[in-house]
C-alpha cells in the first residue's frame, strides 16, 4: 500500500515547504526540527493502523478504561540523514525498540552508483512492527538493501512501513516490484517525478544528511 500524505491538506505540508525552501535551510537546527516533526507526523497517522487493546488506568477518582496499542513497534533508520526523523518517531512511539542501519553511497569513476551496507544493529522484528525510516526514496536500493539486512537480522516483522519524506516516482515505483506490498506500506510526504544522473530527486530538497548535521568529506 502507498500512501502519499500530501494529496490531503495537513500541516505537515508546511513543515515540508520549509524543508524545501533553500533560504530556511540555512538553519541546521530548523531543518533538523523540521524532520523530527515530520516523522510526529508520520507516526500519528501510522498509530491509526495499529492492533490496539483494552486497559483499565486507576484515576485519582476512579477507574478508566482506554485503548492503547497492542503491538510492539520497532523503529530503524538509515544513519545519518535519518536520525532527525527516527527521534520525531520515537517521540511518537516513545516506549518502542529501535535499530539503526549504516550504509553508503558509493561512485565508481564511470559515474555508477551502489549502495554500500556497512552494519546493522536490531532486537528481534518477529512478529512486530517494523518502521524504517529514510528521509529520501530516491532510486530505492538504499532502503531496499536495509529492509533485508534488518529481517536477516531480526527475524520477519507481521508488517513493515517505510517512511520518507520525499520520494521520487522511480522509487514508489521500485517499492511496489521489490517489496512483499502485502506486508509492507510505504508512507511519504510528497513524490517528485525527475532524478539527477547521480540519482537526487528533483526538486528534492538536497541532501538531508548534510543540510541536518554539516557537509562531509
């Protein structure tokens, strides 16, 4: 399933406008912000499709029954351009179990492009939810490579989302053919239709991990 958050109008349409806009990004710290109140964003709505049970909370004057979740969440992000992002979605999520993925673009001198996969840190995915997150779906191998790694790692979640803040049509596109889509929703913000040679979408909004925590070399 795919779901492409701005086809309705919501607030985090500003915050993308924001993550967009040259001039506001030459703010590290509001361009961080901006992803981590993305990724609240994005967690609300994922909390929606959640297994939620019953539960009695002894009040001060009573007893209350409520509905919170039943399932156990895990989230995982692609260091280090997802770091803002995971912390909005853990501070959804606040009691969730966490995994992180270290991997890299890496060019050959023709100008060819692979993803390079260096760790992978987990808990056990069996059986619960699994939220990986990665602000860019550009051409999808990067994701790709980390949902595989994770469930070779951590066992088969009951269902996974991937979260991203921009993706490109090629991407959505590579999601839908290489990805169990009975088991798996893809969350976005926005979905540009043009790439670069070096595989950055357009109008995109640059480079996430630089823009967030400084250039490097």
């Amino acid at each position: 399933m795919i779901k492409v958050l701005n086809q309705e109008n919501t607030i985090l349409s500003r915050y993308v406008a924001q993550l967009r806009d040259e001039v506001t990004q030459r703010d590290p710290m509001r361009f961080r912000r901006n992803l981590e109140r993305t990724g609240e964003v994005m967690a609300y709505e994922i909390s929606k499709t959640l297994n939620y049970r019953a539960e009695t909370v002894v009040t001060p004057l009573g007893e209350a029954e409520v509905m919170v979740p039943a399932d156990e969440v895990v989230i995982a992000s692609i260091l280090r351009a997802g770091v803002p992002m995971h912390n909005g979605f853990l501070n959804v999520f606040d009691d969730a179990s966490n995994a992180f993925v270290s991997a890299f673009r890496k060019y050959s001198k023709d100008g060819t492009m692979k993803v390079v996969l260096e760790q992978v840190t987990t808990p056990s995915l069996e059986g619960k939810v699994l939220i990986v997150v990665d602000p860019m779906l550009a051409t999808g191998a990067s994701i790709e490579l980390a949902y595989y790694a994770l469930i070779e790692k951590g066992g088969v979640p009951a269902h996974t989302h991937l979260a991203s803040v921009i993706s490109s049509a090629d991407g959505v596109e590579y999601v839908r053919k290489h990805f169990p889509m009975e088991h798996v929703t893809l969350w976005t913000a926005a979905v540009d239709e043009e790439m670069t040679v070096k595989s950055y979408i357009v109008p995109g909004i640059g480079d996430p991990g630089d823009l967030a925590y400084g250039k490097k070399l």
